[in-house]
C-alpha cells in the first residue's frame, strides 16, 4: 500500500507544497524566472535551452506540461494555467498575458519552417520566427495549435481542436481548421 495514503492529509498537503518549493528552488538554479507564488507541478518539464522562461504570480503549469526557450523566451503572466501534457516553445518568442487558461494537449510554437525551395532540403532552408502574442483572459481549449506569427486578441476563446494560423481579434470566439470566427463574446446569437 501506498505510504502516502496512510498519512494524515495536512502532512501530505505539506509533503507537497515542499516538493513543489524545491521545483521552484531547481528552476531558478537553471536560470527560470518564477514567482514564488506559482504552482510548478514536479512532473513540468522546464528547459530554458539557450533562451529565457519567466512564469508568474499565481500561475499553475500542470504535470506533464513541456516549456523549451529554445533561444527565444516564453513569458507567462500572472493568474494562468497551463494545464496537462500542453508543450509552449520559445524559439520566436512567446507572451500569455494575464488570467490566460491553456488546456490540456494544446501546442503552442513561434517558429515555422521555410520551404519555399523545392530544390533545397527543408531543414537547410531556415526557421521563420515571427513569435506569438496571447494577450489577457484568453481561453485555449483542449487540443488546440497556435502556430507562429499569431496574435489572440484579449478575452478571445479558441475552441478545442482548433488550429490558429491567423490573429484573433479581441472577444472573438474561433475553431476547426484552420481556425475560423464562430462568434463574438456577449453577442447573442
């Protein structure tokens, strides 16, 4: 039987705010930015890689959840969540406003490849890295892709499954693929 489980629940609350300290501990050791009020699941994994990671106050990055700066920086506001198995790269530069919810399994990338040469292999024709912009009170739904060069406007939603390639003006509500304008938050329908 698990020894956790025969534990009294206000030690094992203990027992886990510890475990998390010492993930923060270990993340601003490798040079992440987190605030010390961020909840850092044990399981995250947070690679600066020759870029930048700055997470802040009140946020929580669930188990599983993959953050690589991949020489760019991934910025993340105050009062997010970045919930199960999601993977936010950095290498063009990523920002997630403030009260931002990022489901679970969504892919999050401020890079493409170039490919416009037929005659030249993909891989020696270069990264574009125009980066990503996600401002405030923005809710990304389960399974969703945002790709480089997108800026989701301010309490806009993107629909689980999605796949943005194109800006989101602000309360905007979109899915499918490519993401299209479902509806605008407020407006009845």
């Amino acid at each position: 039987m698990n020894a956790l489980l025969t534990l009294p629940y206000g030690i094992v609350r203990f027992l886990r705010l510890m475990r998390r300290r010492l993930k923060i501990a270990d993340l601003r050791l490798r040079g992440v930015l987190v605030d010390s009020s961020a909840a850092i699941h044990p399981g995250a994994i947070i690679e600066p890689s020759g870029g930048k990671i700055v997470i802040g106050a009140r946020t929580f990055i669930d188990h599983g959840v993959i953050l690589r700066g991949l020489g760019g920086t991934i910025e993340i506001g105050d009062d997010c969540s970045v919930n199960a198995y999601s993977v936010l790269q950095g290498g063009g530069n990523l920002r997630v406003g403030n009260d931002t919810r990022i489901a679970s399994h969504t892919v999050i990338v401020p890079s493409n490849h170039v490919f416009s040469d037929p005659d030249i292999p993909i891989r020696d024709q270069g990264l574009r890295q125009e980066g990503i912009l996600i401002e405030g009170d923005v809710w990304i739904g389960a399974g969703a892709r945002v790709l480089d060069g997108v800026v989701l406007g301010k309490g806009c939603i993107v629909a689980a499954g999605a796949v943005v390639t194109g800006s989101v003006a602000p309360g905007t509500i979109v899915g499918g693929v490519p993401a299209r304008t479902i509806s605008v938050r407020g407006k009845d329908d």
